[in-house]
C-alpha cells in the first residue's frame, strides 16, 4: 500500500453508550469522531429491503494504515464519505510489519 494510494478524507464516528442513574435506560451518545484518510473500493450497488421498504444501498471497502483504535471498531460504528454514512459490516487486519493496513467494509443506510 503506497502512502499516496489514501487520497479520501473520512469521519470515523464511534458511538459510546451511557446509562441513565435515574431510572436505567442507554442512551447512545455520538461518541468519539476520527478524521483520516484512506483508499476506497466499490464494491456494488444493491437494491435491498428493509422493514418491506426497498432501498438504495452501496458497499464500499475502505483501506486505512493500521492504528491502534481499529480495533475497538464494532459494527456500531459509521463511516462517513461525501456526506453518506455507511454502516461497519466487517474489519480485516491485513499485512504484518510496517505494512499493516485494515480493510473496513461498509454499507449505506438511511
């Protein structure tokens, strides 16, 4: 993976749950945000459906140098690029060294 190869700026948004004292309920809060820059694969454009509404999705594969926070990601998390948010469907670690990079497949909603 070349350093030039991650031309596409990214929000990373990892959402963190916080309980209620007063009567127990979790509240989901936006969390923590990461700005970084990756390399981008489409993958392919579906029509889904979802609650018996079809809709637009696309998948996409994100490719970013490996960072230690990659690995606290859950399907939770969203992607956002050129103002859509994708939802995490997996996390691969790849390569070993100074060459590791991760692959984050995501999926867009709305």
């Amino acid at each position: 993976m070349d350093p030039g190869s991650l031309r596409y700026k990214v929000k990373i948004t990892k959402p963190s749950t916080l309980q209620n004292a007063e009567f127990g309920d979790m509240n989901t809060l936006s969390g923590v945000v990461f700005n970084r820059f990756c390399d981008i694969i489409h993958q392919s454009v579906d029509n889904g459906e979802e609650n018996s509404v079809e809709q637009f999705q696309k998948k996409l594969k994100f490719i970013f140098r490996f960072e230690s926070f990659f690995k606290d990601l859950r399907e939770t998390s969203t992607i956002t690029y050129d103002s859509e948010i994708f939802r995490i469907n997996g996390i691969r670690f790849r390569g070993s060294g100074n060459k590791c990079y991760v692959e984050v497949l995501g999926k867009s909603f709305e």
